[in-house]
C-alpha cells in the first residue's frame, strides 16, 4: 500500500529521477518554459518551488544550496541575477502549468510548464477600473452640456 507516500516516483530509481528533476529543472531555470509530461511537469513544481523561494535571498549559503540541486553555474546565475528580481515580490506560486493534448505516440497527457513571471499574455500591466453593479446616471451638467453643443452646431449650420 501507498499510504503517506506523496513523491511521485515516475517509475524510476531515485538517482535516475533525481537527475531527471535536476535536468528538467536546468530547462526550465534557462528557456523559462517546457513542454513535458504531466507527471513529470507536477513532480517538477514540487521540486522547483522550494529553489525558487530560496533564491529570493542572494547570499552564499542559498547560492551554494541551490547549486547543489543543480550541479552546474549557468542556472544558478540565471536564477540569482535575472529570475530572483522578477519573483522577488510573489509569494509563491511561481510555476504555471497549462494542459496540452496527448502525446500522438502513447497517448501520454502533456502539458507546458513555465514561469508565471515570463509569460507576457498573463502578465500585462492593466488598469483595474472601478465599477458598480448599477448603472449611473448621466450627470445633469452633462447632458446641459451635450444640448448646448447641439444648439451650437445647430445654429452653425443655418448660417
């Protein structure tokens, strides 16, 4: 029985997903988004967030951590020098992961994984505008103002 065993163990030994993580989570520290599995993509967030999180803080001991998940420079300076700035302000969640179609070769459901951050569709800047639910009413001054102008364009035309 499985009971209290949450990791999701993807059919492999655990040096072969370890590096499975480490290589996937490397992908996606440098392209910013892959397309992969869903077990793979949900196994990833899990492993992913708790880098991110720690790479909020740009000292040496969350440096030297998280080069230890990752065995190589290149992620680890990407993630402190261009990612950690952009997530500093979240307070987790930093990882999206949209469904795809399934594989055409074994039917496997995909998805995309990426970071919430990079994605320029989600992330627009937008102007939230107030509203209520009852319609207002035009002010008087305003309607005054619109026959005025009428008035105006009236008189315009006749001469």
């Amino acid at each position: 029985m499985r009971h209290r065993n949450k990791i999701n163990r993807l059919g492999r030994p655990a040096g072969h997903r370890k590096a499975l993580l480490m290589n996937l989570s490397k992908s996606l520290i440098m392209h910013k988004r892959i397309v992969t599995t869903l077990a793979k993509g949900k196994a990833l967030r899990a492993f992913i967030e708790p880098i991110l999180t720690r790479a909020k803080q740009d000292t040496t001991h969350s440096r030297r951590i998280v080069f230890s998940h990752f065995q190589d420079k290149e992620p680890v300076k990407e993630l402190f020098n261009h990612i950690a700035e952009k997530i500093d302000q979240r307070p987790g969640g930093y990882t999206r992961i949209v469904k795809l179609a399934n594989r055409a070769g074994d039917n496997a459901a995909m998805c995309m994984i990426e970071l919430v951050d990079y994605n320029d569709i989600y992330t627009k800047e937008t102007k939230f505008i107030k509203t209520t639910r009852r319609r207002r009413k035009k002010s008087t001054s305003s309607v005054v103002s619109e026959v005025v102008a009428e008035i105006d364009s009236d008189k315009k035309e006749v001469e």
